[in-house]
C-alpha cells in the first residue's frame, strides 16, 4: 500500500470571532508542539482568514476556506472569490459541505463549478460527499456517494486531475449529531470511494488519493478511524474547536 499523509482539517464553520481565532491558534500552536507527520489545515469563517494566515506564518499549519466561487468577481452577493481567498494565502477549500448542500442549495452541478474554480486557482479543494440517515435506511449508501464523486468531478479528465484534491466522505447522520460511523462502516464507504477513483481517474490517481473521514469525529475515536486502511485523515467539525481536542486528534493519525 502507497504511503499516503494523513490530512487532518478543523472545519470552524460559523464559529470564532477574529479575536477567539486568534487564541485558538496560539494554544493550538503550543499543544501541537513539533508533530509534522500529518498535514494540519486550519478552516475559520472568512471574516477571520487574514488574521489566522498572519498567525501561521513559519508554522507548517495551511490555511482553508469553506467555500469559493466559480466566477473571478461581479454581482454575487454573500460569495467569496479566488482571488480574494489566494490574497491571504489559502492553501484549501472546502467544497460541497453537507451544510451547504442541506441549507444552502448547492448541488453535485454547482460543486463541481466550485471545484473547477479551485483547482484553476491552484487551490487544493476538499470535495465533501455522503448520504443521509434515510439514504443509507434505504439501501442508496452507494449510489449517492458514487455520484456525488462522479458529478463533483465531472468533466476533469485522468490527466487533468491533480494529485492534490482530496475527498472527504461524511455521512450526514454523523454530522453534529454525536453518531459517528463504526470504523468498519466508514472504511467499507471509503474503500468504495477509492474503487470509484480508480474506475475514474485510474489506479495510480487512486492509490494516491487522500480521503478523509468527517462526521463527530473527536479524540476519543480518531486513532481507531484513522488506523483503518482506507482512511486518511479527518475533516473535524465540534471537536476542532477546542485547541487541546483538535491537536490529540492530530496526534492520533500517526
């Protein structure tokens, strides 16, 4: 089996002012010490992506988005782009979060508009797939992962697909909600995944992409997911906001 890093992202969603960023990233800094085997990634809102890139200057820490835009400016109210976000120096964006998709309309189509926008601004995005309680109650766990992978990434050639795109697969009744899947669910779902990839994009594409697990993940839980074979690091959602919590899960991906 290739060696693939470990990804560990905190996803704050509509949490933190500027100020508690700023203190988050100094006690993270100091509980995470010299750890380097995983690449850790920081996701605040938008109001809080210049003070936290200034914070993590000479820090192996990256910087994330929640989200872009496909289009390079004009009248789009509430959106945010590439440039915008490659300003204060974003290394990754977060694509297609279930929140989005539930509360904010996005669809396979225009995650994949986001995608694109992503990765020809040299931005390593975070494409976010995984089914609901009642798609899994009902026996569509694989046809709702597999398209959302396939039409997230439509139009992408094999020779076109970098190297840096990750996915994250979060079961949508894990997230938030304290559920979170057995090690043996995530893995059967992330495997499927990698089978989809390589399908797609081919084996070597496959074996070499990251895919993360998201869904109430916590220190407790995390060394146990991540030591599963097909997983690869984690996008966390509660737990990343506490300093303490979000670097023992870093500390488990080893």
């Amino acid at each position: 089996m290739p060696f693939r890093k470990k990804v560990i992202a905190a996803n704050w969603k509509m949490n933190k002012t500027t100020a508690e960023a700023a203190q988050f990233v100094s006690d993270f800094k100091i509980e995470l010490g010299d750890e380097t085997h995983a690449d850790v990634v920081l996701v605040p809102a938008f109001v809080a992506l210049k003070t936290v890139s200034d914070l993590l200057t000479g820090t192996g820490i990256k910087l994330g988005a929640q989200n872009i835009f496909w289009e390079k400016s004009g009248a789009f109210t509430g959106e945010i782009s590439a440039e915008m976000l490659r300003e204060v120096f974003v290394r990754y964006v977060v694509i297609g979060h279930s929140e989005r998709r539930q509360y904010f309309g996005e669809t396979n189509a225009t995650v994949n508009k986001r995608v694109k926008a992503a990765l020809a601004a040299h931005f390593r995005p975070i494409l976010c797939i995984g089914e609901t309680l009642a798609e899994r109650e009902a026996g569509k766990v694989e046809e709702i992962v597999v398209s959302q992978f396939r039409e997230g990434l439509a139009g992408i050639s094999e020779a076109e697909i970098p190297d840096e795109i990750i996915i994250a697969y979060e079961p949508v009744w894990a997230i938030g909600t304290g559920k979170t899947a057995t090690p043996a669910q995530a893995q059967e779902v992330h495997a499927l995944i990698r089978r989809t990839a390589a399908g797609v994009f081919g084996e070597k594409f496959a074996e070499k992409l990251r895919i993360q697990y998201g869904g109430s993940v916590k220190g407790a839980n995390s060394r146990e997911l991540m030591g599963q074979p097909d997983i690869d690091g984690a996008l966390v959602g509660g737990a990343s906001l506490d300093p303490r919590e979000f670097a023992l899960i870093v500390k488990n991906s080893v």
